[in-house]
C-alpha cells in the first residue's frame, strides 16, 4: 500500500501484477478508521447500509442525504484507501444530468473518489457523462440489490446463455464507457472467471468465486455483527454480536453489584473544595 491515498491506477497496476484486490465496506469513522490501519486499498461506503445499519429489509429506501452522511464519515476515518461511494436507487436512474448531479455530491460534499452504480447496458450513458466529467465509476452486474424485486429475491445471476451473453456484452460496455472496476455479484465462478479474463479493469466479486480480481464483503458480515441472516458467500472471521452481547451482560453485571466504576475510572478533587461548598450550601450562601 502506498503511503498516500490508493487510485485507480494503482488498481489496474494491481490487476496487471496478479495482486488480489481485497475490499470491505465501511460506514462510518471508527471501522473506517479500523480497516485504512489495516490496509485495506478500497473501502466501499455500499447502501447496504440500509440493512445492516438502518435495519431496512433492503436497500431501497436508502437516501442520497443519508449515503453522503456515512461516506463523510468513512473519509473522516480512512486516509488511504480509496473511498467508493454508492449511488442510491433513484439517484441516477432518472435522467443522465440527475445521475452527474448527484455523482458530483458524493466527490465534494461526500469527499470520496468515486462512486458505484448499478446495471448493465442501460446505463451506460450516465457511466460514460460521469467519466467524462472525472468521476471515476464502479459498476455492479450479475445481483444488483435495488432490482431485488424484480429478482425475485437474492438469485445467482448467468447461469443461462442468453443470461451469460448479457452478463458478458454488459461488462465489456462498461469497460469500454470508462467504467475504473466493476463489481459482480452472485455471478457463477466460471462466468466471473471468463469476465475477470476478458477484461482489462479489475473485477471486484461478491459471491463470484475466487478468479476475479478482488473481493468485497460486508463488514457487519464477516466479522458477526450482523445476525438476521449469514449470505452463503460470507466468511466469518470474527463473531463481534456475541462477543458484544457477552460484554454488555458482563459490564451489566459489574455495574449492578458495585464492580464498576472504581476510582481508576473517576477524577478526584480537593476534599477541602467540597467541604467548603457544603458549608457554603448549608449555610444558605448563594
Ligand atoms: O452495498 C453494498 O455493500 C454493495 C456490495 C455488497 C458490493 O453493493
């Protein structure tokens, strides 16, 4: 990791030398914070957010205002990672001037260095206006989250032909509207595989199997904070919700029987101070 913040060259240098990329999100200061000590090279500021911060059932209702809340605070925290903020659904769905407007907020209200949106062929013309006006783009195929509906549910996407075709034909349209790295998620191993060859950019996979470039995960994921469900395409690397219960019972605990605080926990004064202003109490003085 250089000593300044990671760019985008520094990524495609990474896919040209065969080092895997490895991304986590992030969604405010400390974990941030955290994961930049790390080395972590790319923090994304994902609207997953919505479920595993806000507790939505998915990320549909995720705001822009909100998404440039939290990416505020992951740049706060991480001063060299590159810090990708993800477009809201809506946010640049509407019109290509909307999706530039918008793009624009998170690099100077947000102050990360590039934003991710989601979709295929249909928009490309907002990757290619952000690009144009130097934004770096993130893409996402395969599952897109805001499609959840249309989905049908989080369903493993290319496993058909006309399926891979469009899968492919959208990856390589990214690339070639300017798109730095694209994320694919659910995408079949051996699907993930053919794109992360065939294109110069780096892929970035979410339960995509471990040919492409890199991996993203969720960090209340992969280090147990979130516990409503565990995706099939999460490792576990730490079990942070029942550490965190078992240390909020023990602090309970402590606190009811008289354990804690002790005086290495309080600030002292001077016994004559306090005498004094009893006196003066007392002694009904103002
Ligand atoms: O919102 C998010 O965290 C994402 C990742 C899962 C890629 O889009």
């Amino acid at each position: 990791m250089p000593e300044r913040r990671v760019t985008i060259r520094d990524l495609w240098r990474m896919k040209e030398r065969g080092e895997k990329i490895p991304v986590l999100t992030a969604y405010d200061y400390t974990s941030a914070q955290i994961l930049d000590a790390a080395g972590i090279p790319m923090i994304l500021v994902g609207d997953s957010l919505g479920m595993v911060v806000q507790g939505y059932e998915t990320t549909l209702p995720v705001t822009l205002e909100e998404m440039l809340y939290h990416t505020r605070a992951v740049v706060r925290g991480a001063k060299r990672a590159l810090i990708v903020g993800d477009m809201p659904f809506m946010t640049y769905q509407v019109s290509v001037e909307q999706a530039l407007q918008n793009a624009a907020r998170f690099l100077q209200e947000g102050g990360c260095q590039a934003v991710k949106l989601e979709g295929g062929r249909r928009v490309l013309p907002a990757v290619a206006k952000l690009v144009e006006n130097g934004i770096p783009v993130m893409g996402h195929l395969g599952f897109t989250p805001q499609s959840v509906h249309q989905f049908g549910g989080q369903i493993v996407q290319g496993r058909t032909v006309e399926a891979a075709e469009t899968l492919l034909r959208d990856a390589l349209a990214l690339e070639e509207a300017g798109a730095f790295s694209i994320v694919l998620e659910c995408v079949p191993a051996p699907l993930a595989a053919e794109m992360t060859r065939r294109l110069r950019i780096p892929t970035i996979g979410i339960g995509s199997g471990p040919h492409c470039d890199g991996q993203v995960q969720v960090f209340h994921d992969v280090f147990g904070l979130y516990t409503d469900f565990v995706p099939k395409h999460t490792k576990r690397y730490l079990h942070l919700a029942e550490q965190l219960r078992a240390a909020a019972q023990q602090y309970m605990e402590e606190v009811r029987c008289g354990l804690f605080p002790t005086e290495e926990h309080s600030f002292s004064m001077d016994p004559a101070v306090l005498e004094e202003a009893v006196r003066r109490v007392e002694g009904g003085k103002d």
